[in-house]
C-alpha cells in the first residue's frame, strides 16, 4: 500500500475560508471512511489540536509555524517550509504520494508523487473582473508559482469543470495532468422545510474584491423601502473590502445591514439555514461552495449566473445577470422574495446536490486518486 500524506500547512490560524473548509471536510471523509490511520498529516503547530479533533486515527506530524502576518509573509513562509521541511519529512516517513492542499509548494520537485490543488487560477485566468484588476507584480508572481507549481506536480486537480478548462487553456503544456474532482460538502439535507424563517437575506464571505458584495448593497439599498427583510453578511471584513462599511455608513444603512465578523460555525450555519434568502453576487468563482450548502440546506438560494455558479449548482436555485448590476440584483431578490417555494421540490434538489457533493464520496474519490 502507498504511504499518503496531505500537506496541511496552509490552513489559516482561525481554519476559515473556502479553501480551509475544502481541507478539514476532505479529512473528515477520509477519517469517516476509515482510510486515514494509513495517512500522515503535515501542518503548522497551531493546527494539530483542531485537525486531530476531526480525524484521531491519522499520523499528525507538527511543523513550527513562520510568521504569518502579511499575505507576502505567508507565502513566503510556506516556500520554505516546502522547500526545505518537506522533503526531509517525505523522506523520513517513506511517503509515496503527497496532496498539497493549495499551490506554491516550493522550489524543487518532490520525490513523492505530488498532487496540487489551486483551487483557482483566478490572477491569471480573470485579471479583469468589473472593478477590479490584478496588479501587476501579483499577476506575475501567480503566474509563475503557478507554472512552477504545475510543472512539479503529477496531477493538478480542477474543482470545476470550468476551472479545469481554465487551467488547462492557460497552462496547456500540463493539459494532461488535470483532473476534475469537486469540493467537498459538510451539509446534511434538511428534510424538513423550515416555514418560519428569520426576516433576512443572507450572504457569506465579504473578504475578496470578487464576491461583489458591493452590488448586493447598492441592489439592497434599491430596494429597501419595498421589503421588510434585513441583509446580513457574514464573516470578517479585512482592510481590502472595508469600503464596503464604508459605503453603508455613508448612505445611513446601519439600521438594515448588519456585519456578523466572524462567527463560529454553529453560527453561521444556523444564519445560513434559517434565513428568507440567500445571496451569492460573485462575479468569478473556481467553485462556489456556501450556494451549494445553501441548496443542500433548503435554502432558497440566489446567484449571479457566471459559469462556475451555474455549472455548480446545476441549475438548481435561482439566478440574475449581469453579476455587477445592483438593478438587476435588486428585480431578482424581490421575485425571489414573493415567490412560493414548493417544500417537496427543494428537497428533491438537496438530495441531489448532497449526492454529489457529499464530503464523504467526494474523500473516497481522492482516495482512488491517492491510490491511482
């Protein structure tokens, strides 16, 4: 049997975000499947307590954290660690196969077998999405991890049909390496359809420039004498996206947006499943994980209609166009927002995007892949 490890260094301290999320519940499938005491695990010593939460039975091997403070510090950081930690920890546990749990994982080609997960190429493939543009030097610094990163791996795994296309369309000499396996979902069905919600429109993840919840505001503010329903967005709001309280102070929104920060997940999920609506404006996603547990939620859910989100979530919840139109946001949310939701059709579709998605179908299919 192969030795496996997944390289788990580049999990955040708070084990927030998409891609973290992607991690802890593809290691909770493997746990659940029985498969992870023939794994080890490599990550930052502030991570082992919580990952050894999830799955008891792997191997856990702690590595001293670098500084983790700028976003240029981290990777940095996770350069060497991969660089010069890895490959000696490779070595000395007879690894055969290592799953990196994002990109830029160092310098020099691993004896292991070596799988990547980018999660996106969206630096490279949307440098110019509405309002925002890549700059320059980041631009050229993903394009060349990435072409690193993809030259030294065995296999490139797309989370997408779309970004598999996309990676394959910018890297073409490494075409053959990609390999398409969805994210991991860590939702159960709700069978019960919930009557009685809670008066809000919800959405989650403000950090990045590309989740346009600028467009979810103005469309909101649209709006906002002709319902009764508060907007809520959850989860923290860093320095790069801070004009988006900005902009709800500036036109006296206080009263009907309410910032979460951050919340644990209990809470957010209780938010998600319990609100009127849910809310996805993004104007480019590599997958689109919280519409998907949103449908799987039985949550009537909205979103733009770029290719990923319609892909995703198989034409399933509802949709609006352009992304970065507040008016055509606004329309669609009022619609959404009278439209009688039929409780046995919303299950059917949970049941079928929880099939698909579920973290622990989705684990055993990186097993296949560990083991291919």
């Amino acid at each position: 049997m192969k030795k496996i490890a997944l390289n788990y260094i580049y999990l955040s301290k708070k084990h927030a975000g998409g891609k973290d999320q992607v991690g802890l519940n593809l290691l909770k499938g493997l746990q659940e499947n029985g498969v992870a005491k023939d794994m080890v695990l490599f990550c930052y010593d502030y991570s082992v307590d919580f990952l050894k939460s999830i799955s008891p039975d792997i191997t856990i091997i702690p590595i001293d954290a670098p500084d983790q403070g700028s976003e240029l510090k981290r990777m940095i950081g996770n350069m060497c660690t991969n660089t010069f930690v890895i490959p000696k920890l490779i070595k000395e546990h007879g690894v055969d196969v290592i799953y990196h749990l994002d990109c830029n994982n160092g310098v020099f080609k691993f004896k292991a077998k070596s799988i990547v997960i980018p999660h996106d190429i969206k630096a490279i493939a949307h440098r110019d999405l509405p309002g925002l543009r890549i700059p320059f030097v980041k631009y050229i610094m993903y394009k060349i991890m990435y072409a690193m990163d993809f030259c030294h791996a065995d296999v490139i795994v797309g989370i997408s049909d779309v970004d598999k296309g996309e990676i394959q369309e910018y890297y073409p000499k490494y075409q053959d390496k990609v390999v398409r396996v969805y994210d991991p979902i860590d939702i159960p069905v709700c069978e019960r359809y919930i009557e009685e919600r809670e008066n809000n429109i919800v959405a989650i993840n403000l950090q990045f420039h590309h989740k346009n919840i600028i467009t979810l505001i103005k469309a909101f503010e649209l709006i906002k004498d002709e319902i009764e329903e508060n907007l809520v967005l959850v989860g923290n709001v860093p320095d790069r996206v801070m004009y988006l309280k900005d902009y709800v102070k500036e036109h006296s929104l206080e009263d009907r947006v309410r910032f979460t920060g951050f919340v644990s997940d209990d809470e957010r999920n209780h938010l998600l499943q319990n609100c009127k609506l849910y809310v996805t404006p993004t104007l480019f996603e590599g997958f689109g994980m919280v519409a998907v547990e949103a449908i799987t939620s039985g949550v009537p859910t909205l979103v733009s209609k770029i290719p990923t989100n319609y892909e995703v979530t198989q034409g399933l919840c509802s949709y609006y166009e352009p992304a970065e139109d507040p008016q055509a946001l606004a329309d669609a949310i009022k619609k959404q927002l009278v439209t009688k939701c039929n409780p046995e059709e919303m299950l059917v579709k949970a049941h079928k995007i929880e099939e698909c998605y579920n973290y622990r179908n989705i684990s055993a299919q990186y097993w296949d892949l560990f083991n291919s």
